[in-house]
C-alpha cells in the first residue's frame, strides 16, 4: 500500500462543517487503497485566542506553560477529525505528538524536531487505522509539550512524511497550488503544474505564503515529495519535487513579494576595517535580521553611506540601537523608510541563462519605477522599490518574462 501524509490548515478546519468536509477527503483517499496520516493545525483563529490568553493571564509567561496551552488547539482538532472519520466508517485515532513519538528540543515556542519514533503508526496502518495527527507539537527531552513556532503543522507532516518513507506528502490549502506570482494582484498568473524545492524555498522566505519556510528546507533536504492542493475544490495542485523531476525548466518560474520590509541608510559613516562588524554586531545580538545591504563609497573614499533593510516589525528596535549607539559608529544622520517593498523574480533556469537581471531593470525603468536596493543569489534576483508602485512592477514584469497565462 501506498503511504500518504495529508495536512490541513487552519481555514481548511475552520469549523465543523469544514473538518467533516475534510474527512470526506481523507475518505476518498483510504478508498485508493492508501495508508493515511492527517496533520491537522488548530481551527481558524484559535491559536490566536489561545495566544492571547496566555497574555492576559501572563505579560511575562513560562514558554514550557505558554505550549500546553496553544498546542490545545490542535489536540480539538484531531479529535473532532477522529471522529467525523468514524462517522463515515472509517477506523480512526487520534495521535499527540507525544504519544507517537515526536521528539523536539526544549526551545519551547520555537522548538525543532530531533526524530520521530513511527512504529506504533505504522502497527496502527496494519490494522486499517488512519492516524490524525495534532500537528505543530513534540515532546521536548524533559517529556513536555514543545510547540514548532507557527506554520509548524507544516514542518510537522513533512517530518512524519520522511520517517514513514511515504510516497507523498498532501498540503491542504485555501489555494488550489503554487502559481506564478499573486494571483489577487495579477489576473494572468498561471499556477505551476510542478516547481523545485529551491524555487519554492525561495518564494516562500520572499514573501509566497503557500507553505512555510522550514517545511520546504526539510523537504528538500529529506526528500519528500510535497503536493499543495485546494481545500475547498477538487482540482489538480503543484507538486514540490526535485529538480532533476522537471524535464523543461522555465527560466524564471515565478516573482514574489514582501511587504514586510524596511529600509535603514547610515549616513557618512566611516570607512574603515571593523565598521560594518560594529553595525550590524550589534542587530544580530538583537535578534534582528538584516536582509539587502548596499554600500556606496565616497568620491574621497572616506566616508560611506550604508543602507540595509530589516523587517518593519524591527524597524523601531533597529533604529533605537542604532541611534543609542550613534557616538560609536559615528555616521552624520540615520534615514528610515518602510514604504517599500521587495519584489524578486526566481527561476533555476537563470543558471544557464544570461540577461535575466537586464530584462528586470530594463522593464522596471520603462515603467519609471526606481530601484533602490539589488541582492541577487544564483536563482534569484530581489529590488527593493517604492511600496506604490507593487502591483504595476509585478504585472509588467510577470509579462516580461512570459509568464502571463493564455
């Protein structure tokens, strides 16, 4: 028998309807003939207003209780799953992680699984039992509850998929796949029939919100097959496989976006061995990511104005640190804008291609949008360009690079 791990969202279990919606699903996939595990995240919302309950009954809360209580989310969800699977007929139980087990670290809210133990599912799948798994939680080497960090449910069914060698690994969703850039802000954008690990890594740190980031890295580093599909329809999705699995590789396979930037420029600092280390020292012992960073060196070769971007969400701290350190960094005045947005086109076919980053400047510049910041990696080229004008550089260079659907 084939083996298949199947993962459901919050908005795909968003109340009852929905979940027995979802066990019609699981159902049908039984009915192939398949050993089924389900991962399911909490209801929509949930996690959420558990977070928040946290908060009120603590400002500053032990993370080992703060996991007992959100993970609860989860632990509904897969008993009202188990039991709309019996209700259809289908033998079903449900599974925390704990009981599986699901070994994780003790970095508890952001923990990171260490191995699982699958045998007791796979004794269960002998006798005919699908496995509905509370995702997003293991158990910690003190033997408690440990949490993922959020989007873990999808960390949680590619780990299970891996340590049960299944053939596939189903990520329920409320979009029917992985398409070439946002479909809300481009009519044209195609969805993919197939995309590498290393372009939907790169889509889902660059702003793609289709599955998460740490799901995608182990995939690919396990070797799991992944499969993005609609909730809601049945429709055929985008498989997230190897490279070597797509036989005609687009040049450039989609363009994303983030919102979630801002731009920090240090002006006339010194330019001297051991500045750059003093900045960006400092924002890395603050936990705060530095993502785009330019330097442009003065006409004198003194003196350097150093601009870098941050997430908005770090943009106050940033400043401060900065600012509170200005006497030791010595740079003549600090500018910070967050009205940009970072688009980048992606594609492994830009490896054996040249002209790729031309045709992005060349387009961008035909429709007057200025660049202000350039990062590039071998399958990926990111600007950084005023937040107005988003939709406009997505549309035109979704065209440039012949992706528009016909």
């Amino acid at each position: 028998m084939a083996r298949i791990v199947q993962k459901f969202g919050g908005t795909s279990v968003a109340d009852l309807d929905c979940i027995r919606n979802v066990a019609k699903r699981v159902k049908a996939e039984v009915d192939r003939g398949s050993d089924v595990a389900v991962i399911v995240s909490a209801m929509a919302g949930v996690t959420n207003q558990l977070v928040d309950y946290v908060s009120q009954a603590s400002a500053l809360h032990d993370t080992r209780e703060y996991d007992v209580v959100v993970s609860s989310g989860e632990q509904v969800t897969a008993g009202l799953l188990a039991l709309c699977l019996q209700e259809l007929g289908v033998p079903a139980r449900s599974w925390m992680g704990w009981q599986i087990p699901i070994h994780a670290d003790d970095m508890h809210g952001k923990a990171r699984i260490t191995g699982i133990e699958p045998d007791r599912l796979v004794k269960k799948f002998g006798e005919g039992q699908v496995a509905v798994v509370a995702g997003f939680q293991g158990v910690s080497p003190h033997g408690r509850i440990a949490t993922l960090g959020r989007g873990g449910s999808d960390t949680t069914a590619v780990a299970l998929a891996a340590a049960l060698g299944a053939e596939r690994c189903d990520i329920f969703t409320d979009v029917d796949g992985v398409y070439t850039t946002d479909p809300r802000i481009v009519p044209k954008a195609r969805k993919l029939d197939k995309i590498t690990y290393e372009e939907m890594l790169e889509m889902a740190s660059l702003g793609a919100k289709v599955l998460q980031t740490r799901s995608v890295e182990l995939a690919m580093n396990m070797g799991v097959r992944v499969q993005v599909l609609s909730s809601f329809e049945d429709l055929p999705g985008t498989l997230v496989v190897d490279e070597d699995e797509i036989v005609e590789k687009q040049v450039v396979s989609g363009i994303a976006y983030s919102r979630d930037e801002a731009k920090i420029t240090l002006v006339q600092v010194e330019d001297k061995p051991g500045v750059a280390a003093g900045i960006f020292g400092p924002l890395a012992d603050a936990n705060i990511n530095v993502d785009m960073i330019v330097q442009n060196i003065s006409p004198d070769g003194g003196a350097t104005d150093l601009t870098f971007t941050v997430t908005r969400a770090d943009l106050n701290r940033a400043v401060k640190l900065l600012q509170d350190r200005r006497d030791e960094i010595r740079y003549k005045d600090l500018i910070h804008d967050a009205g940009v947005v970072k688009v980048s086109v992606i594609g492994v076919g830009m490896r054996s291609h040249a002209g790729v980053a031309l045709s992005m400047f060349t387009t961008l510049a035909e429709k007057g949008i200025n660049i202000q910041v350039i990062s590039t990696s071998e399958i990926k080229i990111s600007v950084l360009i005023d937040e107005e004008y988003t939709e406009l550089a997505l549309r035109a260079l979704h065209t440039a690079y012949g992706l528009d659907a016909d």
